[in-house]
C-alpha cells in the first residue's frame, strides 16, 4: 500500500471542523481556489499538502500547496493564505493524484515539485542563477524598498520572499512542520490523526474504489 493517500468521500462527525471548502488566497489576495482534499501520511496521520481545486483556470483544475506553507488568512475568516501568484502556479508540474498510487511515482512529482520552491542556504528562482536572496551588501540597499542588482523588490520578489522565507537574512530557515497554522488547523489535523486507521480502513484513499 501506498505511503500517503487522500480522505476522498471520508467525513467527520463535525463538519464545522473539517478545513475542506475553505478558500485559499495567494499574493495581494488573489483567490487560488478551495481546498479539496489533503495528503496525509498513513503512518503518522500528518498532512504533507493540500489539494486545491482552482476551478477551472488553471489547465490542470487541481495543484497542491504543502501544509508547512499555508497560514489563516487575516482577511477572511476561516480561509488560508499562501504566498503564492497564479502565475507561479502555473510554473509547478501538472499534479495527477493518480501518482500517490505509487510510492516511487509520488516520490519522483514531489522532487519535482519542490524543486520549484528552491529551498536551498541561498534562494534563486527555479531555472536560472539569479539570487533571490539578498546579501548583506545589498541589504543597505533596502530601505529603499529594492535589492541592489537583482532588480526586484523586497516587497513583490514573488512567493519565494513572502512565502515563508524571510528577505532580510542571508539564509532561508524553512519549517517543515504544519504546526502553528492555527486552531481549526490544529483540530482538523488531530482529529484526522485519530481517525487514519480508520480513514485507510473504509478506503477512503483507494483509487480503485473511489474511482
């Protein structure tokens, strides 16, 4: 059996705790989609990404965001927020939920996928050398609100900057846990904890069946 699955049809006993159908807001608040499902590790219960429907505009229909990402959005109650633009997006490889069937598929999406989000000691934008973060010498440049020879702003150097990453230090810290999203985060998350076997057992993230 696979690793990771999805709660597909699977329903807890309180809706109002469920996190599915909440919207997701990207960079200048931009609605990215709703959420439509998680993937969680069967072992653990953990969720690793969130899967967002986009509704259409995105030739795809579905990406997924990883769960370390995500934050409570300040202007919509109940919502999330990542940083993230459409058109960043649009630049990750096409996501197939049909790949989680297979450890060694999945496996090969996600390096793939993450990747794009360049977490290494110094940022760069996928495919290309240009540093995204900015060294000391170009941070006595940011008062004035650029980056001294990357021609970007600190304040718009996309969701690579605004995402997590913190644009006034010479290294990225990058969590790798989902703890701290906030309460019906944490809830939500618990509550699939306590019920993962019994997610897996009524096959929920069989695609055969669910199919």
């Amino acid at each position: 059996m696979a690793q990771c699955g999805m709660l597909r049809d699977y329903r807890f006993t309180n809706a109002a705790e469920d996190i599915r159908g909440s919207k997701l807001y990207g960079l200048n608040d931009e609605k990215l989609g709703k959420i439509d499902d998680v993937i969680f590790d069967h072992a653990s219960g953990s969720i690793r990404y969130v899967v967002v429907d986009t509704g259409g505009w995105l030739s795809s229909k579905k990406f997924v965001v990883p769960a370390e990402r995500l934050r409570c959005s300040a202007e919509h109650a109940g919502d999330f927020t990542v940083g993230l633009s459409k058109q960043q997006v649009e630049g990750f490889p096409p996501y197939n939920e049909s790949d989680l069937e297979s450890d060694e598929q999945w496996a090969d999406y996600e390096g793939k996928y993450r990747s794009k989000w360049e977490t290494g000691p110094v940022m760069r934008r996928a495919e290309t050398d240009r540093n995204i973060t900015p060294t000391r010498q170009q941070m006595q440049d940011s008062d004035s609100g650029r980056v001294s020879g990357s021609g970007l702003d600190t304040k718009d150097a996309g969701g690579f900057t605004q995402g997590g990453f913190a644009a006034s230090t010479n290294t990225v810290e990058i969590s790798q846990s989902a703890v701290g999203i906030g309460p019906r985060w944490d809830t939500f998350q618990n509550r699939l904890r306590e019920r993962r076997k019994e997610v897996i057992h009524t096959g929920s993230t069989d695609y055969r069946k669910a199919s």
